[in-house]
C-alpha cells in the first residue's frame, strides 16, 4: 500500500427529514448565497424546506445551476455573492451543484480571473459551503473536487483543492423519490466508474480499500434493477450512501488511480453535451479492452471478486468481465456506443484535439495513454 494522508471533514447529516437539521448547522451570522438548479426543488418540496430554515439568516438565491455547470453562470453567481457580501454557500441539488458551490466558493475571494482555479492555479482561500444532495451519483457533496464547463470553448475542466472541501452534507433518501429515470441510471454508473477508476489498475496489497471498493460496485450491481422501485427509501437510502461513499477519499487512500475514462469523457461531454454518465459507460469498456494486459491482476480479481466468474481461463474471464460491465450499463437502460447518440466518426480526433488543448498527454495509473490512444478507444466506441 502507498504511502497517504486521508481525512474527510464533511458532516454527513443523513435520512429522512434531515432537511430539518440546516439551520443549526449554518453559522448563526452567515450571510448565504442559496444556489440551485432548475425547478425540480420547488415541485419535490426541497425548497420550500430551505426557506423555513433560512428564514432567520441573510441570505440570497441564485438559480439556474445547469447539469454541466457552465462557468458563465458561475461567474454571474460570484458576482452576485461579491455584491452582498455573501460568507458561505448552500449549494441544493445534484454534484453539479455540488461542484458549481465549490467553485463559486473560491472564486469569490479570488484575486484574479477565477478561470485561472481551472487552469491550476492555486487556492488559497474560500468561502465554507454546505450541501444538501437531491441527486446521489457524484459523491461531490463529500470531496474536494469540482468540474466545470465552459461551452464557448468547448472545454469542461476540473480542479480540487481542501478549501472547499464541504463543512457538511444533508442527505435524505427521500427527496429522490420524484427523481426520472435517466437520473436514477447516472446515479448507479456514475458512482460505479468511480469506484473502477480507483480499482482497477494494479495490486499494491490495499486488502481495506479493495474489499470495499468491491463491496460498493456489487451493493451498485444488486441496487441497479431495484432502484426504479418508487418510493423505496432502502433502495434510495442504499443508493445515496453508496455513491457518496464511492468517491470521499477512502477506497482511493494508498492506491493507484486511473480517471483516463473521466478525462476522454470530458471531452465528449464538452463536445456534445452527453451526460457525464453516458460518456463514461460508453468509454470504460473500451478503454478496459485496450489496456487489460496492464491491468491483468486487477481485472482478474474483478472478475472474480465481483462478477464472481471463473478465473482458471484467465483471458476468457477477462473478456466476460468486460463484457459483464457493459451488459449491467445496458441492463439499466444505459446506451453504451456513441453511435446511438447519433455521434459520428469526427468524434476520434475532436477529442485527441480537446485533450492536447487541455494540457493531458499522458493519461491513466501509468501515465501510457497519450492523445493517440484515447483516440482510438473512443473509434473503438462509435
């Protein structure tokens, strides 16, 4: 196992009618900037929860978070926090909130074009912010990291940094209850991908983190079919846990990371506005074709471990593996080819293209997958 510091501040405030708890975990003289999405909150009652907290505090609202998060609308919230003095951020809604909250929070006390925070450069300082997740699939609630699109330049870039880490989290199972199905399937793959990115590279003998990475995907393969069922709360309940567990640092302390599947689908979504899910359960298969002699031993285990399949024909359980991960996509309703999004034979070297320009030539745990090579996965996936 590697070497590592984990520490995860983030009170999760977890279950039914944990909305109620938010204004004792505000500080009592904050003056708030409330952001949010669209109107799913004013129709699932969210809102409305909000306000009753927020009744006794200085706060604003900024609304319009889109499910990409574009630095315009970002910016126009930094102005906005900027102009009344905003101290700390409540971000409601799904991780693009999450990471918009976050970015927004650094930016408003950054001193120079807050562009630069996606660019790499480095945060100092930053507002404290406070989650309440409506959407589980991110993990964003509970991390340091955000992603933020910028559609003008069809750039969608990423940044992390402690300061924004989340002071707290609220998580009640039963605000997903109106979520619609496409969401509910992002919310099973997402968390899903990012427990292979974290996993699937090579044996550094992690026993905790892997036993645990491997327990999220099979609770993620079992929740899958189920998480359709309305009015579940076990089903949500297990559904927001997991997918927050999923990526808040621990099956990632001491162990090699990929995130090459992140990064090409990045790309995609900057270039054709495809749900950051639908990228990803469109690239993995590919990109674990591609590079499964480098990631023999882990796949193997995953084989094994988590498909339960049998390994004495080490290439062919290989083979089903991958093949098993693609079949759960699509069990769920998940397109897995670039094609049935009507994206044509371009895409290839758009996203070579987009990866140069953003500065990664030497993606995945070995740094071996150049703008070349992510190419060819993605033609792989047409």
């Amino acid at each position: 196992m590697q070497n590592f510091v984990f520490h995860n501040p983030t009170l999760i405030q977890f279950g039914e009618g944990s909305i109620g708890k938010l204004s004792k975990l505000i500080p009592s003289e904050a003056k708030v900037l409330f952001i949010y999405g669209g109107g799913s909150i004013k129709v699932n009652g969210v809102y409305d929860q909000v306000i009753e907290q927020l009744k006794h505090f200085d706060y604003v609202e900024f609304s319009g978070i889109e499910a990409n998060p574009e630095y315009q609308t970002a910016m126009q919230a930094i102005e906005i926090g900027r102009d009344n003095d905003s101290d700390f951020i409540l971000a409601v809604g799904g991780g693009s909130v999450a990471d918009a909250g976050k970015f927004i929070a650094a930016g408003i006390p950054f001193d120079s074009e807050p562009w630069d925070i996606l660019c790499g450069a480095r945060v100092s300082k930053a507002l404290p912010i406070g989650c309440i997740l409506t959407l589980p699939a991110t993990g964003s609630e509970s991390n340091t990291s955000a992603v933020v699109n910028r559609s003008e330049l069809k750039q969608k870039k990423a940044f992390s940094s402690k300061f924004v880490q989340p002071q707290f989290a609220i998580l009640d199972p039963t605000v997903t209850y109106t979520l619609p199905e496409r969401q509910l399937i992002n919310g099973v793959i997402d968390p899903f991908v990012h427990v292979v990115e974290q996993y699937l590279t090579y044996p550094v003998n992690a026993m905790v983190q892997d036993r645990f990475a491997e327990s999220i995907m099979q609770n993620l393969i079992e929740l899958g079919p189920c998480v359709f069922e309305p009015n579940n709360y076990t089903n949500r309940a297990n559904l927001m846990w997991n997918a927050t567990q999923a990526l808040n640092g621990l099956i990632g302390a001491g162990v090699p990371q990929d995130w090459s599947t992140h990064m090409i689908g990045h790309e995609l979504t900057a270039l054709y506005e495809l749900d950051h899910a639908a990228t990803l359960a469109i690239i993995l298969p590919r990109l674990l074709t591609a590079k499964k002699q480098q990631k023999r031993d882990k796949l193997l285990q995953y084989a094994e471990r988590v498909w339960h399949l049998d390994i004495s024909n080490e290439d062919e359980a290989i083979q089903q593996a991958i093949e098993s991960t693609e079949t759960f996509f699509r069990s769920l309703g998940m397109k897995t080819r670039l094609s049935e999004y009507d994206i044509g034979d371009d895409a290839p070297e758009l996203v070579m293209q987009g990866l140069i320009k953003n500065g990664y030539s030497k993606l995945g745990e070995h740094g071996d997958i150049t703008p070349e090579d992510a190419a060819d996965i993605v033609r792989q996936s047409l």
